[in-house]
C-alpha cells in the first residue's frame, strides 16, 4: 500500500516518508517497552518468593540456644549488553531518462498547377511528423536498511542469604 502512494504527487511522497518514520519510531519504542516489562516481571517473581522462604525457615530446638534463621533478600545492580537491529530509512536520488514520441507540426509549401490555365498556386499544408524526444527525470528511493546496535542496560538481581541468629 504505501509503494503504491509513491508517485509524481509530492503531497503523497511527503505523507509516505511520515507513515514510514512513524512505523519505525513505533517498533523501536515497542521492543524497548517489551525489555522493560519482561525485566520488571522478573523482580515482582523474586519478590515473592523471598517473602515465603523467609517465614518457612524459621527454627527452634529446646537444647540448644534459641537460634534462627533469617532468610533475606539482596539486591545486586548487574549490566548487560544488548544486541538488537533496526530499520531505518535511507533516501538515494536517482536519475532515469524517459524517451517519448511527440507529434510535432510541420508547415510546408506545395505548389498547385491548374492544367486548364497553365497557373501555378503556392499554398500551405501542416502536417503533424512524429519526433523522439527524451526526458531526464529526478526522482527519491526510500530504502529500509536494517542497522545492528548494541545498548547496555542495567538490572536488579534479588539474591536471597540466609544468616542465622540466636536469640538474646
């Protein structure tokens, strides 16, 4: 569909190139949402878990000191690099030469005898004469060229450590 809007009307061209860039503004802000949201899921799991392991582990023995164990959770800051691609438009001028006929008038005199008189009359005849002309026609390609870019991103890990306590 828009291949098809890519002709000689300028108006066209210009809202082809927008739809265009708008489609590629929309799939980068979605593959970075999806990262966000894939990465904030993964925290809440964590989260969870911590909680429900902490108040499993918890131990009293009536021989020995009183002791516990506290399981909790620590946060660590990690980095990773991302690989991902995108496409961009890349805009080239080209140049093509058009060859058309054209019908082009052709004055000519001709002259006339009249056989009874012996009189020569000079009179006008337009002809129309074919002619192969050529044009030079400047025009824009819009390529969709995909690019490889790396990004790093930070995230949290939730580790859970469990220290025991005695009981004072």
């Amino acid at each position: 569909m828009v291949d098809k809007l890519f002709d000689r009307n300028p108006e066209r061209k210009e809202d082809t190139v927008k739809l265009r860039k708008a489609i590629c503004i929309a799939l980068v802000a979605s593959s970075f949402a999806l990262v966000i949201v894939v990465a904030g899921i993964r925290d809440a799991r964590d989260e969870t878990a911590s909680m429900q392991m902490a108040a499993a582990s918890m131990t009293v023995s009536p021989a020995e000191p009183a002791t516990y164990f506290v399981t909790r959770p620590i946060r660590e800051q990690r980095e990773k690099t991302v690989n991902y691609t995108v496409t961009k438009p890349v805009y080239e001028q080209r140049t093509k030469t058009v060859r058309y006929t054209q019908m082009t008038p052709v004055r000519e005199t001709r002259t006339k005898r009249d056989d009874v008189t012996g009189q020569t009359t000079e009179y006008a005849v337009c002809k129309m004469v074919p002619k192969t002309k050529e044009k030079t026609v400047n025009y824009t390609v819009c390529k969709m060229v995909p690019e490889q870019r790396t990004k790093n991103i930070l995230y949290t890990v939730t580790r859970m450590v469990r220290e025991e306590r005695i009981l004072d």
